[in-house]
C-alpha cells in the first residue's frame, strides 16, 4: 500500500474516531439531561409555558341601614391593541373605519389618530392604548369596532381588566365611608369603614388557577386540579341611614358655604343604640369648594368651648358642691386670675344670677365662679369627677385616627397644669375632645346617664346568611345619678326654650330640642391669627329623644359671624326638622285584593322565568331589577348592577349554561 494510501486511511481513522467519541458524547449529554437534569429541565419548561395566575376575590360592598348600596366595587377595561399580530391586509382593511369608532366615542381626531396608529404599526408596537378604564358597556361597544371585533390574534385586541371601588352617593359621607389602598410598595392606607373591616370582611380570598402561553404574549387556563376558586368578601351594612345623611350633609354645607367656614362637621347618633344615622365631614379647598377632605368628627380633638360647661357642672352637681338654684355674682363680666381675665360676650355681665341661669345664658365668669369656689383646694376631686364619666377615655372605635381626648390632671407632670387650669376648663379651654366624644357625652344625658359606645356597622352578610350582628355596647350604665342627670336635661331644654336661652333662636312650637351653643376661640395665642370654632352639641325631642346630634363649624368668616347660635345651631334646627317633616304618613288601603291586568302579566312572567331557567341562563331584558336579582339569586348567581331600572343588557347572554356563584353584571336603564 502507498504511503499516500496510508495518510488518506489514517485521517478517515481519526475523523472517525472523532466522530465516535462525539457520537458518545452526545449520547452521554442525552443520558445526563434524561436522567440526572430531567427534573430541573422539566421544571425551567414548565415555568416557561406554565404560570399561576391569582383570580382576584370581589370586595364585598358597603350598604346602609336599609340596604341602599354606599360603596361596590365594578369592573373597569382598559382596551389596546397589538398592532404588530394583524395581517396587513386585515390592518389596511379596517384602520380607517376604527379610527372613526374611537373618534366618535371619545372625540378626538381620527385623521390624528390613524396616524399615530400607523407609527406606532411601523414602531413595531404591541401594546398601543385605545381607551383607559371605559365601563362595561363602553366594553362591548369596543369589541365591535372594525379590526378589534376580529379578536385577539387576527385583531390584536387586548383588554386589561381591574375593579374600581365606586361610590353611589358621590361625595356624600365618602370620607366615612372610605376606602383601602396599597401603593407601589405594597403600603396600605385604610379610611373609614371599608378601611377598618376591609381585611377582616370585605377582601376575600384570592384564588388561583394555572395557565399555559400559546405565544405571543397569550395565556389560557388549563385544567388544574389544584386550583382554588376565590372566596368573595362578605357585604358590610353599616348604620347609615342615606335620608338623615343626605339631610345632614347638605344642611352642614349650606351654612359652611354662608359663613365662609375653613371647615365643618356634623354627626347624628340614635340615643339609645348609638347607632351613627349621618356623619359628615366638609374641608374647603383652594378654589373655595367643599368636599370629605378628613374625618373630623373622628379624628380633629379641640379644645369644646362652653358646650364643656355640662360637664363641669355635672361634676359639681353630683359631688353636692351646688345646686342648679345656687346664686352666683358674674362679677360685671369679668374675672382675673393671675393676670389672665374670664370675661363674658354680655358686657357688665349678668349680675347675681342662678347657676342655671348662667348655663342658659352661657356666662363664664358664672360657671368659673362656682367651679372655682368648689374645687379651688382640691382640683384633682374635679378630674377624677370628669374621668368617672369617661370623659378620659378613647371611644375604642373600629375606624383608624381617632383623636385623643385631654384632661389636665395635677397629679401627671406634662406641663398641662397651671395655677389657671381649673378655672379654665370649666368653660372649655385646656380640655380637648373629637366631636365624636362631646356627642357621646351629650348622648348619655339624653339617654337617662346610660354612655352608649357609637356605632358605624350593623350587621355583616353575605347574599343569603347573616355572619355577624353588632350590638349596642354600653361604656357606662350610669355616669352619674338620676338626680343629676334630670336637673341637666331640663338645663339643656331651658337653653332653647326660655327667652335669655342662648339657643332660644331654635326654639320652635313644632316639636322641642333642647342643647348647648359653644364658641371657642381658636388660634388665641396669636391675636391676629384668632379664629373661632362654633359648635352645637344637643338632642330631640327634649321630652322623650330619638336623636342626638353635634354640629361643629371651624373658622367662620367673622365679619359674617361666629357665635355657635348663629352657625351651627341652624344646622343643627334644620336636621332635626327635616327627619321630622320626612317620617312617613301611615295610609289605609281600601280593596286590597283589587287586582291590576297589568301588574297580573308582571307577575305571570317573572313566575313563568323563574320556573324554566335553572342552569340555563334566561333573556331578562326588559326586566325589573328586583325582578332580574330574585331570579338570579334563586339560580345561585351572584348579581352585580350598574345604573337603575330595567334591565337592558347582561354578561351572560341568553342560552348559555352557568355555574353556581358564577357573577352576572345587569346594566340598567
């Protein structure tokens, strides 16, 4: 054999033998990714195609007393479009015609916007924003569009879908209402009711489900024995009652509006459950409007003015230091202590006059006086008095922010006690109490001396069962004795009711209150910075009272006025009014078994619909609302509805099978 022979035999020698060894190294790779990385590289496959998707719970809503819906939560689309996945004749085709569609519902230019669309075609964009938290309805309406109603991979429609917690009343009690939020950095912010029962009732349970990508970006679900349906969060009914609340809101900012108030607050609580009717809080904003800006009545401690001076004299009252008939000398309207002067709005004062007479009249130098005289060698005796009634104590309320109530006390060094701190918080300095404290306070002399702890929720529920009912809770069974709390009664009664009364501008034939009028100086330290807070703290009827209620008016225009009898007290004459002339007329119906064809027909239907449809999804087009939910309900759904009266569209169209608690949104018009 040539030696030429042997090198050609030689190199096919060693290409092979290079082959063999990498034919075995490659068998070798095999056997290792088979057997040894099988499951890490099964498990990279998976997490590449395969992903958990949480299916978000629905928050449950927030209702008033009598079931009016206050805050729920619907279902808001943002709508794009993958400009990239459309053929180019599909796109050609159909840009013009949905140019116009987006132009007519929102009003922009559609010459504008097909250009955009077109740069964006060639920028290779696949996620070009169309419209941004449309409704439902809006929805449907966009899915027709040209080129968008071809779907998701002739069409490139996407659509995002979130929930939006909206409030039915607007504006009205919002800030009570309330709400919870996180923000990017997963901090959560919780306001008023849906805040503080938003974790423990109103969230739910997140579930999850498996899906797998089919390219481009697209998901779908797959069956997934392990997956976990959402738990929907329970229904919260507070104590709202809408008709008190619609009246109290637009009474408080009726007058903050006259007055030219900073700001504002009113509640009114049921005396004998303490159930919260209304509560309302008005900040104004930099363009002078009013809106819920915070929860003042809860959480804004100040210092109460004269609407304290019940509290002073219950102390004394009930300690014996005096008697409503004790005659005290006003001192021709002035007082020194210290260098520091209690002076009277009367000028020259009132003379010699009864202690009930100057609670009537609201004289300072009156009240100090006998407060002074009482307490002057042993003030901690008045401190402990106003702490026996609880005055001291958080109202421990479920809603996040209440504000603090102050008390100087002697006996704590905190630099809240002075030589003057005795006589003056007999008329109200140095103390401070939310409104929400003062009422409670007020609330508990109306109530015979039974302290009720306010109330904001009545009962918790789902669509068919009743998880927890709340209770009135009682603070105290009686701050102090039935003698005392009956001379109180009749002082708050004879405020309104007798000529000098300092509330006697209330007093009406119709039906009697009885209250304190307060104005506290705000900002004193500062004379040229002095403001005024006017408040109204009372209760009706006087004789047998249903009703408590605080009006509380920051910073009145002063050359408007500010005495708390001005400002707040007819706030306070206008919701006792209206509940009034709003109670509702008992009739007697005559023939009641007359039958009406039509309301006969009515019936037949709504029978004949409930009756048929079980699994199967019904037209209820045309239906009542009532009518459409009884129906629903009755099959096991869940029923969200948007707007009011009949029903005009449904998620689920006619025909199709449904499954229990499967959510059906009703559009009504």
């Amino acid at each position: 054999m040539s030696e030429k022979e042997n090198n050609i035999l030689n190199k096919l020698y060693f290409i092979s033998g290079c082959m063999f060894i990498f034919a075995l190294l490659v068998v070798f790779k095999l056997t290792k990714i088979q057997f040894v990385q099988g499951e890490s590289y099964r498990a990279l496959a998976e997490k590449r195609s395969l992903k958990d998707v949480v299916i978000p719970a629905n928050r449950g809503n927030v209702y008033s007393v009598d079931g009016s819906l206050l805050a729920t939560s619907v279902p808001k689309y943002d709508i794009r479009i993958d400009l990239v996945t459309s053929s180019e004749r599909n796109f050609q085709a159909h840009i013009e015609a949905l140019c116009d569609s987006v132009s007519s519902f929102n009003g922009s230019s559609s010459l504008n916007l097909q250009k955009r669309i077109r740069e964006a075609r060639q920028n290779k964009n696949r996620y070009f924003l169309l419209a941004r938290q449309i409704d439902y309805s809006d929805y449907l309406r966009f899915r027709a569009f040209p080129l968008l109603d071809l779907g998701a991979f002739k069409g490139g429609l996407i659509v995002e879908q979130s929930t939006k917690r909206d409030y039915p009343l607007g504006a009205i009690a919002q800030r009570s209402i309330g709400y919870e939020r996180t923000d990017e950095n997963g901090f959560i912010t919780r306001v008023g009711i849906d805040g503080a029962f938003g974790e423990k009732y109103l969230r739910g349970v997140d579930g999850n489900r498996l899906k797998q990508s089919i390219g481009k970006g697209q998901w779908k679900p797959i069956d997934d024995f392990n997956q976990t349906e959402p738990k929907d969060g329970f229904d919260v009914y507070t104590t709202i009652d809408v008709n008190i609340q619609d009246i109290a809101h637009h009474a408080l900012l009726e007058q903050l509006e006259t007055y030219k108030a900073d700001h504002g607050s009113v509640v009114v609580m049921e005396t004998k459950t303490g159930a919260i009717r209304a509560i309302s809080n008005l900040g104004r904003n930099k363009e002078g409007r009013y809106y819920e800006r915070l929860n003042y009545a809860i959480g804004e401690s100040h210092e109460p003015g004269s609407t304290f001076k019940l509290m002073a004299l219950a102390v004394a009252l009930e300690d014996k230091k005096i008697d409503t008939t004790t005659i005290v000398d006003t001192k021709k309207g002035i007082l020194s202590f210290y260098g520091k002067k209690v002076r009277d709005s009367k000028k020259g004062g009132y003379g010699k006059i009864s202690v009930a007479e100057a609670f009537e009249v609201s004289s300072n130098t009156g009240i100090v006086s006998v407060i002074d005289q009482a307490y002057k060698d042993n003030p901690s005796q008045f401190v402990d008095g106003l702490y026996k009634m609880n005055l001291n104590d958080s109202l421990q309320l479920p809603l996040v922010g209440e504000g603090k109530a102050i008390i100087p006390d002697p006996r704590i060094k905190n630099n809240r006690w002075s030589g003057i701190a005795l006589q003056w918080m007999a008329y109200g300095y140095g103390v401070s109490f939310t409104p929400l404290q003062t009422l409670t306070f007020y609330n508990a002399i109306a109530n015979d001396g039974k302290m009720v702890k306010p109330r904001f929720i009545d009962r918790i529920k789902t669509i068919d069962k009743t998880i927890e009912v709340y209770d009135t809770e009682v603070i105290n069974p009686q701050i102090c004795s039935s003698e005392t709390i009956q001379k109180l009664q009749k002082l708050l009664q004879n405020v309104v009711d007798k000529d000098h009364g300092t509330g006697h501008g209330l007093y009406t034939e119709n039906f009697s209150m009885a209250g304190k009028t307060g104005t506290c100086q705000k900002d004193y330290k500062n004379k040229e910075q002095l403001n005024y807070i006017s408040t109204f703290s009372g209760y009706f009827p006087a004789e047998n009272p249903e009703y408590s209620c605080i009006v509380v008016v920051h910073e009145p225009e002063k050359s408007v006025g500010y005495y708390g009898a001005d400002v707040s007290g007819p706030v306070f004459k206008k919701i006792a009014q209206k509940i009034y002339t709003s109670a509702p007329v008992e009739d007697v119906i005559d023939q009641i078994e007359h039958k009406t064809p039509d309301v006969e027909e009515h019936y037949n239907n709504y029978y004949t619909t409930a009756e048929k449809y079980k699994t199967i999804m019904p037209n209820l087009k045309g239906l009542p609302a009532m009518d459409a939910i009884a129906i629903l309900e009755n099959m096991g759904l869940n029923v969200k509805l948007i707007g009011r009266g009949t029903v005009h569209k449904q998620s689920i169209r006619k025909g199709e099978k449904v499954t229990p608690k499967a959510t059906v949104i009703l559009e009504l018009t």
